[in-house]
C-alpha cells in the first residue's frame, strides 16, 4: 500500500510538472532599466544603458511630477464645452511631465528549451505608440495606449540572454485629461508549445439558463492540425462540475457546449465565478492548458422594460472613472482598484463605466469578483478630433484592432454587460458618423454577439436628426437631462441609460456662503463648494437624474461623473493655475469621500443607514450668520437640533429635485458646538442620531489603516487616513498643518495625497499639508514579511504612529 502511494505521489508530481510546464507565463516586473530621452541606438543589445534609472513595472514616469504649469499647456476653446474663443488651459493634463519619448530595457533569460518553444510577449498598455524591439530587431509596434497587444517574440529570441527595448512616445495636445506615461500596466511572456491555445482564444457564452440548468459554450481557437480538446469546469469550491471532450474542429475552432447543474448565477450581490480548465491534447500528450474564470449571468435590454439581469429589472448605479488612480498616476495597482471598489460598494454602486478607454484586466478581475457590472469602452475620439493629436490620428488604421482585442482580451468577464465604441465623438456630426457608428458596432457584435453597444452622445438633437442614435443598441446620453423625453420618444430602443450623468463639482469639506445653484461657479481659492449645488453649463446636479432615474422606468440608470476624482481637466478652473486635477469626484483625488458621497449612498445603499450632516461646524468668524445645514440620510424626515434647539423638522417633498433627496435647513444660524439630528420613520418614530462638533485647536492625529495586514509583494499598499483631531478627538476640519511621514520595519513610504486639487506638492515626497483637516498615507509593503510602522509628525501636534504587518 505505501508503495502504491509512493507511485501514486511520484505520478501526480510528474503529471503535475507537465501541466505546470506546457505554460508558462512570467511577468516582466522587475529589473527594467529606463530613461527619459531619445536614444539612437537604445534598442540595440549592447547598448550601455548601466546609468539608466532602475525600475519595475507598471511604472509611471510622469506621476513624480514636479508639477509645472508649462507642461502640456494647450490653448484651446474646448469645443464640447460650448467654448467658442481659444484660451489658455495649464492644468487641462494634469501639470505633470508625461509628454516626450523615453524607453524601457529589459533583459530576460531563455532557456535551450524555451528556444523550441512559441513564445508571445503581452503588453495590457503601453503609454503610448510604442516601439518593440528584441535583441536589436524591430519586433512590432501599436499606437494607443491604452490597447492591449501582443507579438508572437519565438523568431526574434536567442537561447540565454535576450534584450527587450521599448521606445514610448507622448505628444503633447493628445489628450483631454492625464494619461500617464510608460509601462503603465503589466508586460508578460507567455511561453507555451507551437500546438497551442491562441493567445485569447477562448470565449465563454451561456446560452442558456434555467433554474435547474445552464449550458456553458465554449468555443477555443487553436492553430492546430489534428488533437483534441478536454474543457472541465469547476466550481467556486474547486469541485469539479462537468467535462467535455471535443474532436471536431471547425476551421480553427472547437465549440463545445458543457451542462452545469443548478447553476449558481453570477450578479453584483451575488459575484460567483466558476472555472473552467481547457486542455489541448495531441494524441495522449497534453499540449496546453488554460484557465478561464467565467460566470453564469442572464442580460436582456428590452423596449420599454430596460435592463434585466437574471431576469430581474436592474437600474444601473453606476460611475465613470478614469485610469489613473490619483498620487499612483496610471501605474496600476490591485490594492489601490480594490480599495476604490471598497469604497463604491459601501456606497451601494452597482457598476462602473471606464471612461474613456480599456480598462485595466486587473479592474474587471476585481469587478468579476467583487460584483460589478461593466460598461467597457473604447475611444474618445474616432475620425474627427477633439484635441489636436488625439487618437483621430489613428482611427482608421487602428479602430478595428483595438476593438478586437479589447474584446478578446476581456470577454469573458462576466462584469462586462455593455461595450461603448465612444464617448462624445465629434462624429456625432455628419453622414460619415453615422457609418462610423455603425461599421464599429458591427465590429462589436462580430466579436461578441453577445453585448450591446453604446455611445456616449452629448449631440443629441444633431443624432437625433441623423440616425447615429437610432442605429445603436443602446442610446446613451451624457448630461441632457431636458432631453430624455424627446430622445425616448424618438430613438426607437424603448429605453435610454444615463451613460454619463451629474458632473457636478465639489471640494471635500469646502463650503461657500451664500449657498447658490450655480453653473461654472468660480472662487479666488479656486475650490468648489461641497454644497453640492455647483455644476457646469452642460451638467446638473445629482437630483435632477435621480428624478429621472425614479419617474422614468425607461431609463436603465446612471453612470455618474465620476465616482473619484482624476487628475487633469480641473473644470471649472481649467484656465487657472494651479488647478490640476477634478473636482468631479463623488470622492476625491485621494480616495476620500466627499459629501456627495452619502447622497449617493442615501439611495444606493439599501443596507445601511445614511445619516450625514454638512457643513463641519467649525465657523469661527460667522457667528449668528445664516449657515445652512443639509441631511443626507435613507429616512424622509429628521430634526435638527443646535446646541439643543430645535430647528425645526425637515421631510421629504417634491418642492424641488432638492427637496425631495436631501433634508435643508436654510436658516440655521451658526454658534459654535454641537449639531444634532434625529432621523424619523415612516410613522414619526426617532428611529436614528448623529452629531457633530465644534472642533477645538489642533492637538494630534488619528491614524487609520483601511488594511493593517498587507502582503509582503513588494506591491500591496495599506492607505492610511490620517485625521487631525482636538484633544478630545473631535476631527479639526479646517486644518492644513504640514505633516511629515517615515516609514520604518518591512515596508516604505509610497505616496501621500489630500485632495486639494491645487497643491502642487509632488506626491511622492514625504510631507504634504492636510486639506480640509485630512490626508491619506500610502505604506508599500517589501518582499520581506514582517511589521511596518509609519510616523506621522506635524508642528504643534503629537506624533502619531500605527503598525501594520505584512506577511507571504
Ligand atoms: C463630458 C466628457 C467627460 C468629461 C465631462 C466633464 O462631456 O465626456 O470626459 O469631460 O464632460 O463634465
């Protein structure tokens, strides 16, 4: 018997080594060589580069700034804005030095039998029209920077020592907003036999759902002459499911088609993904081997009845966000997208919209497992420009290339329900948009016949007259609020989505008296008040679409702009230095949340109870002036209470947009101490309190870690908000001490970020003034387990520090 065990182990570890071996992917991560510059010869092999900047990747080389109003400064009338005279835009890209060339050296060792192998080499973006070289050759290039591409590298490499070098170039006037600059996302060889699965060659649909049963089909490309393929799926639990063996291929493909019992099906509450293994055999030897994660999950968009998952009528709670993730710049970083999506999920946000290009994989593999749903976009601009070096540029030798792999690349996530070929085109004028329009889509439904497309349309009349909104699957208006009726009856689709909704401004825990609605409101600190009743000329605030969203059952619901803010285009301050990132963010640059935030949450989160009071109440200098209070809260009445005076109950009307999501005490005179609120039932029960406090002098500093457990990668961030507090821990929130940071034990200071979109301190430094009496530390851990201690000092104030730990 122990020799049968014995057998049995030495087997499974043979089988085991020849699975884990027909391929295998390494991730470039680590010992890349960079630098800024041209260089005639940097893609040769004995180039020297020994001086050059070590770096691992993703890297960003802009994010380290200095910031500098000269850079990227485009003097332009923003067409979409309703501008019709040119002027000057400083921050409009973020201030940050990402235009220029620069390259990336990588060497990387093959082996005699690798050599054999067929080897690709993936990029998931590159920033941007990058060059490819291996060992002196020209291997390929691509333009967009946020596509994901690939060579097939097995010609081009040598056994031992290979050099990969990649030249990346940024114009300047190329985008609206901060793109980053680099290798901004991961770069991996994919080292596999010459019979192989291709590279995206699986596409996962189901077909059909029951209660009782789904079918999965599975369809696989594989340049393969004969062989067959086995497809296993597993549960959550690794518990094998069912299995197919497929012989026939049709062309290049095998279709399969397996059977899972009781499926459990996949939705934002509910995010469950079941895998399913493919194996490629040629006679009894397996050739390859891949993994894909999918998720049984229902989606229809009907007339009239709007989107239903699973079978249930769903609106979506969604936001738009951009790339880059505040004082990381575009580096992507999986704790930094999970704690984003943390923060959306407490405020009840059911889906994300990635504006204006291809998300991150690691953003859908988040989205997949945390529960969101997609709304995957492509581009910004097609044929016609928006910015003088945009991706007009490339439209016509690359709109169908970049379509298909960001298809391939990502269709298998079940997170995606809605592909959008573009947001606000100029196409959207003239007959050849309306071709446009359609030949992309057609690419779309090519590759995936089984998701709608969208456009971002803020030309509505102009589409509406041209068929460009008709012809699409899903009409999708940006802003436009008093046009949703006409658009609903006049597109034929039955129903509208807010594809881009509110951009309403805001500065954490900034207030401004008199409290106005105002559009393009402008002050001498160049803030934005946190009332939030400040937008653009072409923008609402959040009521009005929630008005929408309630009365209209055809309105398949919202993706807000934006769920945190981004850096670049500091509207309404684009001309103003030195503004030089959003104020649009339900959160801010640093992750915070602004007020905005528990209005959302008031509706979107059904769970818990919202009961938030603005403004702070720390207004030394207006006493006995007119400071209004605002409740934002899930109950319908609440009352307010000064210093233990009534001011009286507030409850839910239809007055106005306002009235009817937010509770407004308008009179509320200010005198320093406590606000109170009781929140009231349906039956005028006090079911609920919070209160604030007048906060004394700045006396030290709370330290909260959102993870105090981190791995040791050498990747993994723990984000800790540091709060300045009186000495009876009530948070200060006006302060703005300078503060110093140290980080000592397994882990090192990474970045800080306060939210203040004029600061030009560069984020990597370890000081940074709090804004509106916050800031947020960023800790990264090293490849060392062990504990990591960050200190945090500031004149006047006690030295706070907290421990975190990291571990393998
Ligand atoms: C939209 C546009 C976004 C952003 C936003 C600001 O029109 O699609 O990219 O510019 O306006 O309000």
């Amino acid at each position: 018997m122990k020799k049968l065990i014995q057998i049995l182990i030495a087997f499974l570890t043979i089988t085991q080594i020849s699975f884990a071996q027909v391929r295998i992917v390494k991730e470039l991560d680590s010992d890349w060589k960079f630098q800024k510059g041209d260089f005639e010869n940097a893609f040769q092999t004995n180039f020297n580069d020994s001086k050059w900047e070590k770096v691992s990747i993703p890297h960003d080389w802009a994010i380290y700034g200095p910031f500098d109003k000269e850079i990227d400064k485009q003097n332009v009338a923003i067409v979409q804005n309703g501008e019709k005279v040119a002027s000057e835009k400083t921050g409009r890209t973020g201030a940050l030095p990402h235009v220029g060339s620069a390259w990336y050296r990588n060497k990387f060792n093959i082996s005699a039998v690798e050599k054999g192998k067929k080897v690709i080499l993936l990029f998931e973006g590159a920033m941007s029209e990058p060059q490819v070289y291996l060992n002196g050759k020209k291997v390929g290039e691509w333009a967009y920077g946020y596509s994901y591409f690939y060579f097939d590298i097995s010609d081009f490499l040598t056994e031992g020592e290979n050099t990969l070098a990649v030249k990346l170039t940024n114009k300047e006037f190329a985008s609206r907003w901060y793109p980053g600059a680099g290798l901004y996302r991961k770069v991996s060889l994919i080292i596999k036999n010459k019979e192989s699965i291709d590279q995206w060659g699986t596409s996962i649909t189901t077909p059909f759902i029951s209660k009782d049963v789904a079918k999965v089909n599975i369809k696989t490309n594989a340049s393969v002459e004969n062989g067959y393929l086995v497809t296993t799926v597993f549960d959550a639990d690794g518990k094998k499911v069912s299995s197919d063996k497929a012989t026939t291929k049709f062309g290049t493909q095998f279709d399969q088609n397996i059977k899972v019992e009781n499926p459990k099906l996949w939705s934002p509450e509910t995010p469950y993904l079941y895998k399913a293994v493919t194996q490629l055999f040629i006679g009894e030897q397996l050739k390859d081997e891949v993994t894909t994660r999918f998720g049984i999950r229902d989606i229809k968009y009907e007339p009239n009845k709007g989107f239903s998952l699973n079978g249930e009528i769903t609106k979506f709670k969604g936001v738009c966000l951009h790339h880059d993730l505040g004082p990381l710049g575009a580096a992507v970083n999986v704790a930094a997208l999970r704690r984003q999506l943390t923060i959306l999920k407490n405020m009840g946000c059911n889906a994300i919209r990635s504006s204006h290009n291809m998300p991150s994989l690691e953003q859908l593999e988040l989205c997949d497992e945390m529960g969101f749903m997609f709304l995957a976009e492509s581009f910004d601009e097609w044929a016609k420009p928006k910015v003088e070096n945009g991706y007009h540029r490339f439209f016509n030798e690359y709109a169908e290339k970049d379509i298909v792999n960001l298809v391939r690349a990502t269709r298998n996530h079940p997170s995606i329900v809605m592909w959008s070929s573009g947001n606000e085109v100029p196409d959207q004028w003239g007959e050849e948009g309306v071709k446009r329009a359609k030949w992309l889509q057609e690419i779309f439904h090519r590759e995936d016949p089984t998701r709608p497309v969208t456009v971002g349309m803020d030309q509505v009349k102009a589409t509406m007259e041209s068929g460009f909104g008709a012809l699409l699957d899903v009409p999708g208006l940006n802003y436009r609020v008093h046009l949703y009726e006409e658009a609903f009856k006049k597109f034929p689709q039955g129903f509208i989505l807010g594809s881009e909704t509110a951009s309403t401004v805001s500065s954490r825990g900034i207030y401004k008296f008199p409290i106005v609605q105002e559009k393009d409101k402008q002050y001498p600190d160049f803030q934005c008040s946190s009332y939030d009743l400040e937008a653009c000329s072409w923008s609402n605030v959040p009521d009005e679409d929630f008005v929408l969203q309630d009365d209209k059952p055809w309105v398949i619901g919202e993706f807000v702009w934006t769920g945190f803010d981004y850096l670049g285009e500091p509207t309404p301050y684009d001309e103003k230095w030195p503004s030089r990132s959003s104020y649009f963010g339900i959160n801010d640059l640093a992750g915070l949340p602004k007020d905005r935030f528990y209005l959302y949450k008031s509706r979107w989160n059904k769970k818990e109870e919202t009961l938030h009071i603005l403004p702070h109440w720390n207004w030394e200098g207006r006493e006995g002036q007119i400071t209004p209070v605002f409740v934002y809260t899930n109950y319908d009445s609440a009352e307010l209470f000064v210093n233990g005076k009534s001011m009286g109950i507030q409850k839910r009307n239809t007055a106005t947009p306002q009235n009817r999501y937010r509770l407004m005490w308008m009179d509320v005179k200010y005198e320093p101490g406590t606000v109170k609120v009781i929140a009231f039932d349906k039956d005028g029960k006090s079911v609920a309190e919070q209160e604030i406090h007048t906060a004394g002098k700045a006396y030290k500093m709370v330290l909260d870690p959102d993870r105090k457990t981190i791995k040791a990668d050498g990747k993994d961030l723990s984000y800790v908000t540091v709060s300045i507090v009186d000495e009876k821990g009530i948070p200060c929130p006006t302060a703005t001490n300078q503060l110093q940071f140290k980080v000592t034990g397994k882990g090192k200071y990474r970045a800080a970020c306060n939210g203040d979109a004029t600061s030009l301190e560069q984020f990597h430094l370890p000081t940074m003034k709090a804004f509106s009496g916050k800031l947020v530390v960023l800790v990264e851990s090293l490849k060392e387990a062990g504990n990591i201690e960050l200190t945090v000092t500031g004149k006047g104030l006690k030295t706070a520090t907290v421990t975190l730990n990291s571990t393998k």
